[in-house]
C-alpha cells in the first residue's frame, strides 16, 4: 500500500477521534504549535505511572537419570541438590496509590519470582515486596518505599463501550515503554482459560509479551484495565489483546490490601449460559443472563429464594449477560456482604437479596501433602452434604501457609479437591499417588459455587 493511502487514512481516523470525543463529552485531543491533534500532553501526563518490572526466578535445571543413582553422585561430587538456573524476565505495572507505593500487575508476571525490580520512568529502581496476589483474576499486587511518584486514578470499566479510545502503555518484548493506540473491541470476553475469573476487555490496541502488568487507559487519563493476554497464533499482536476491568482490580487490590488474599464465598448455586431452546422455555424473551441449573440445600441462595431455573439479569443493579459475568462479580463479592439480584422467572421479574456466606468446609487440622509443602487437607465425610454435592467425595483445603509451594500455586483455605488430571481424587492417599511421578498435573477444584482448575508443574 502507497503512502499516499494511508494518510487520508490517518485524517479519517483523527477526525472520527474528535467528532466521538465531542459527542460523548470526552476531553478533546490537545494540539500542538502547528495546530495538529495530538495525544503527547496525556501521554506524558498517564506514562510515570506505568513502570517496569524485572524479575529473577530460580529453576531446576534439566535432570539427567545418571544423576539419580547415588553412588554415581558420590563418584563424580554431584551435589545432593538439585542445581537451579536462574531466569529473567520482564513485564509491566500501574501505580495505583502514589502516597503507599502501590502497584498492580499480573499474577503470571511475579509468580515463582525471587526477586522483583521496579523501574520508574525517570530510571530510578526499587525491589519491591509482594503484597498478596490472586491466581482467580491473574491481578497481583507489590509496594514500594519510594518518594515522588506519579499514580493513575482508577476510572469505572462499566461505563466502558465498544467503539472508546484507549491506550496501552507497557513494556513489549523489554524494549523499553511503550504506548499504542486502538478502541474497544469488545466486552465481557471469557472462555480463554480453564481457571479464573473472566470478564476481560478486548481491545486491539497493540499488546505483546512484556505488556503484561501495564495500563490501558481511555481519553480522561484514567486506569480502565490492566493488559493480561493476547491472541497470537506466533506469540505477537494480530489487534486481539485482553485487559482485566478496572472495577474488578480494584476489588482483588481492596481485598488483597486488607487480607492479603481474596477471600471468596458461596451462595450455594450452579449456573450457565441461555439457548435459544431454553429461553423459549422458560419464557424469558432474552438471551442475555445467568440461567439458575442447581440451588443446594440449605444455601444462602435457597434461603433467599431462588430457585432452578430463575434467571438472573442483573447483580446489584448492573446487567448480567452471561454466567460466566455472573460468575466473576460473584467471585470478588466479599463473605458477608448482601447482593441483590434481580431473577427472570417464568416472564416475571422479580427482586431477591441474601448474604454470601463463607465457604461450607470442615474444621481440623488435617493432612499434609509432601508433594505441596504448606497445605493440609481432610477427608469429606460420606453422607455429608458436602459429600452429596461432589456425588463421590473429595479433600478440603484445611490450611494452607502464606508464601508456601501450595500457596504460590493458587490453593486456598476452603479449595475442595476432587480430580487430578481428570480422574477423581477422595482421600489423601490418592492424592499423593495422583501427584506422583508426572511432570505436570491438572487439580480439578471447588472454590465456593465455582470449578476451578490449577495446573502445577
């Protein structure tokens, strides 16, 4: 394609970002002494609040067989440890509060890291100490003791709509900051991971690996999602990028910041997505919601009121358009707090409000697992109701130890343990044979109402 193709191009563009921002009421694009438009005055002001971040993790190195046999050991002085590598690494982060060094990035940027170094724009360097993370949402959190820093205000993602400008500011490939420019493609994407919580903007401003961690800002200046993942057949941008809400950030850091962990509940409820088929059935006229599979027994969901079948439109006044939305709201609402939901039952809408409750889990010490130092588990009961919900048994996570394997792995206090890679687990013992030998493993979960899968290596 001739320049001369893509320079009208580029006006139209221009021109579309101006009459978009004028009918939206957004801020315009400053312009510079020529009289041009330009996004340099907001880059400048957003880009001292995206830093990067380098870490060192420690790796087995590749084994040989030679090396399993003792007396082998002993004859050549091959250490009794297993020698480790270490790897480097780089990835992107958002200062979110200037005046206690908060920093959001990825979980999947600081997992296993031994150290991690912050770099600021002005190249000033800070080791930074782990605040807590949360696997379910791939959103960790570091703090740094450092003066003069800029912070991004976090804006409101539900406001978002495809068709907004934004940016993506990063650290693509190491090479140094970044900005790329692009709108929203989509929203509420899921379905892109087996674990997790998913609600995920889609965008197609340019993301690559490095960009992990970093900001996607829209026209206001204002932290609207933080870059996670990219679809790329070669490992590169082809404009499908994905970033985690603002909203939802904010309440994995609110949560992370109190408790060190996202604590989450149970209302006692299954769920999945409408058919066509299904709408007709029950009468609900839309596609859009949560359809209602399984009320437990006893639940606060039960309690409450609803009921197989129900369909739930909307959570606390904002709109659900799938279960998997559903799922994730459901995910970052704190044990205790009331949720209100409005229900599509039989054509009819109705209100209903409950509590959610702590995770149904058993109380003792429990059993350790030598495969996952930290973490202690029980025995579900047979005839328990627990039991009868699993429809076969399993372990609960009595106790897991902050910082330990288990812990980096992403398993929690209440986790209910019911499958390694597929097959059903329901004593300790299996367990550990499951855990035995393989080099990779699959550990299907309960963490409140939702499956989960945690993949160990």
């Amino acid at each position: 394609m001739s320049i001369f193709h893509r320079l009208p191009l580029r006006l139209s563009c221009v021109a579309a970002l101006l009459l978009t921002a004028t009918a939206f009421a957004q801020p315009l694009p400053a312009t510079d002494a020529r009289g041009l438009p330009t996004l340099a005055p907001l880059v400048n002001e957003v880009t001292p609040a995206v830093v990067n971040i380098s870490v060192v993790t420690r790796t087995p190195m590749e084994d040989n067989p030679l090396f399993r046999d003792p007396f082998f050991r002993r004859f050549f002085g091959v250490p009794e440890q297993q020698q480790q590598q270490s790897e480097q690494a780089a990835g992107s982060g958002v200062i979110i509060d200037a005046a206690r060094g908060y920093v959001l990035t990825n979980n999947h940027v600081i997992k296993d890291a031994e150290r991690a170094i912050v770099t600021l724009k002005d190249r000033r360097q800070f080791t930074a100490k782990l605040v807590g993370t949360d696997p379910g949402t791939d959103i960790a959190v570091l703090k740094i003791e450092a003066t003069g820093l800029s912070a991004l205000k976090l804006g409101d993602s539900d406001h978002l709509q495809v068709g907004d400008y934004v940016l993506a500011i990063g650290n693509p490939f190491g090479i140094g900051q970044t900005v790329t420019s692009g709108i929203v493609s989509a929203l509420g994407r899921s379905g892109l991971s087996v674990e997790g919580y998913e609600d995920f903007i889609q965008t197609d401003a340019s993301i690559n690996p490095g960009n992990s961690g970093g900001a996607l800002v829209n026209l206001r200046g204002e932290l609207i999602g933080i870059n996670t993942a990219i679809i790329g057949p070669a490992g590169g941008n082809v404009g499908i990028g994905f970033a985690v809400p603002s909203n939802m950030a904010r309440a994995v850091m609110n949560q992370i910041v109190r408790f060190g962990e996202v604590r989450r509940g149970r209302l006692g409820i299954e769920m999945g997505d409408l058919t066509p088929a299904l709408a007709k059935k029950l009468a609900v006229g839309t596609l859009d919601g949560a359809l209602i599979s399984t009320v437990q027994p006893g639940s606060p969901a039960e309690k409450a009121g609803l009921r197989e079948g129900d369909v739930v439109t909307a959570l606390n006044g904002r709109p659900i358009r799938h279960a998997a939305e559903l799922r994730a709201r459901l995910g970052l609402t704190a044990i205790g707090e009331e949720v209100e939901m409005r229900i599509n039952r039989g054509g009819a809408t109705r209100t209903l409000r409950t509590r959610v409750a702590p995770p149904d889990v058993s109380s003792g010490e429990g059993q350790a697992i030598a495969q996952l130092p930290g973490m202690r588990v029980i025995q579900i009961q047979r005839g328990s109701p627990l039991h009868q919900r699993l429809q076969g048994g399993g372990l609960v996570v009595s106790a897991v130890e902050q910082n330990s394997a288990a812990w980096v792995a992403g398993f929690r206090p209440g986790d209910i343990i019911y499958a390694v890679n597929r097959r059903r687990i329901q004593s300790a013992g299996e367990l550990q044979t499951a855990l035995r030998g393989a080099k990779s493993y699959t550990v299907g979960l309960l963490r409140g109402d939702f499956n989960l899968t945690i993949i160990l290596r």
